[in-house]
C-alpha cells in the first residue's frame, strides 16, 4: 500500500464537532472517516481513480 499523504486541514469547531460524533458512532476516528466520506463521495462521482489497473 501506498504511503499516506499528510496535509493540514483548517475546518469550522461545530463541523468538526458533527463530524467526531458521527465517526465515534461509526468506530472511526475523525480522520478514517473524513477519508472513508471522500472515498465514497468520489466513488459516486466517478472519479475515483481504479486500483485494479497497473502503473507502468
């Protein structure tokens, strides 16, 4: 697997709140599920790009 990429994020007190109650009822922590919605969000979108495929 690939390594992680780290970046700061600045986000609104109260949307950080919602978003720690909701990871803590889904046995996440903010961090996994801030990435677990943006996956599904591009996955939606089609534009997450395919794993499957090799990089030459």
């Amino acid at each position: 697997m690939a390594a992680k990429k780290s970046f700061p994020l600045r986000i609104d007190p109260d949307l950080y709140a919602a978003l720690e109650r909701w990871a803590g009822e889904e046995f996440r922590s903010v961090n996994g599920h801030i990435e677990y919605l943006l996956r599904e969000s591009l996955k939606r979108a089609g534009r997450l790009p395919d794993r499957s495929r090799k990089e030459e």
